[in-house]
C-alpha cells in the first residue's frame, strides 16, 4: 500500500475512533441575547477546558479542548431547550412634560410597544416605577412621581392590558437617570420605567 494511501486511511480510521467514542455528554457556550459572550470552565473526570467562544463545545468529561459546533446540531441537541426558555425583560422608559403627569408625544407612542410586547407573553408581570427631577421638594416630588406611575399603569389598562401582576412604585427624585444638583430640571428625570416581564 502506498505511503500516502496509508496515511489517508490512519487519518480516517482516527477520525472514526473519536467519533465513535465521543463522549455524548457536552458543554456548549452560547451568546447572550445582546451578542456577548463570557466563559465556562469545565471540570471533568479527564481534565479541564475553558470555552470563551460561542457555539464551541467541549465533552463533559473535560477530555479534549473546544471545538466549533455548527447551528444543525445546536439545533437538534439543544432546539427543545432552547425554545423553553423564557422571554428576557423588557424594559421602556416613559418621559413627560415639566410637573405634571402629561407624557411626551414620543412616549405617548411607546405605550403600544409596551402593549404588544406585553401580549406576546402567557403571564405578564409588569413594574411601573415613577421618577422626578430634582426641582421641586422631596415630599412634592415623591407624590407626583407616583401619580406618573399610576397614570401610566392606567393608560396602559385602558389600553387593554391584561397582566398577571401590576406593582406601582415612586422613587420621586431618587435614583436620577442624570445626576443633578438639587432644584434642577432634567427632563430625563422625568420619567416611568416599565418593566415587562
């Protein structure tokens, strides 16, 4: 037998040991919804390997280090998984016109956003929390950064929300998206945060 013949028949006949004697068991490292991905130690009976790209996998063991794994077979040891996992959080800031609870025309248009994102889940939990600038007092500000959170949670029922859960909270001046001095209008302050989960 040929030389080269030999080596191309050693090279096969390896290729089928390993896949044969693969470990079924393995350690997948896939990306975060917004795209980034950290890393996975994997510590086994044969060793230890850390996968620090996505879609690469390594055998639970920890025997061999990472390889690619391509979308066909993520898809078919994993789809069933994958698709049970749960919605992230959505999260929609609301902003409104200076001491009053009167939304911003663009965030008048976020409300059905919040509505359709809302109606693509089975049981919605939904967090309305009100925020002011720090023009005004304490005892002012924490009042009417309530009535926003109320008013939003309103429009949003009129609207025809139907959640699980609805909490209502003020955190009036504290907690300021733009740190500012005392007595000062910033109107990204002036807002309702809506998580949707």
């Amino acid at each position: 037998m040929p030389t080269k013949l030999i080596k191309l028949f050693l090279a096969g006949s390896c290729i089928l040991a390993l896949t044969a004697c693969a470990p079924k068991s393995y350690v997948v490292l896939l990306e975060s919804p917004d795209g980034t991905t950290g890393q996975v130690i994997v510590k086994g009976q044969k060793g230890e390997q850390v996968i620090s790209t996505a879609r690469h996998a390594v055998p639970a063991d920890g025997s061999a280090p990472p390889v690619a794994v391509d979308l066909v077979k993520l898809e078919k040891d994993f789809g069933d998984a994958m698709a049970a996992r749960p919605k992230l959080p959505a999260h929609f800031l609301l902003y409104f016109e200076s001491g009053g609870i009167k939304l911003t025309k663009e965030s008048q248009a976020l409300l059905a956003k919040i509505l359709e994102d809302a109606n693509t889940r089975p049981a919605p939990d939904i967090s309305v929390i009100g925020h002011t600038d720090t023009a005004g007092n304490d005892k002012t500000n924490e009042a009417l950064s309530l009535k926003r959170a109320k008013a939003v949670a309103d429009m949003l029922k009129e609207k025809g929300l139907k959640a699980r859960e609805l909490t209502v909270e003020s955190h009036g001046e504290r907690n300021q998206l733009i740190k500012t001095p005392d007595n000062t209008q910033e109107p990204k302050n002036r807002r309702v945060e809506v998580s949707v989960r």
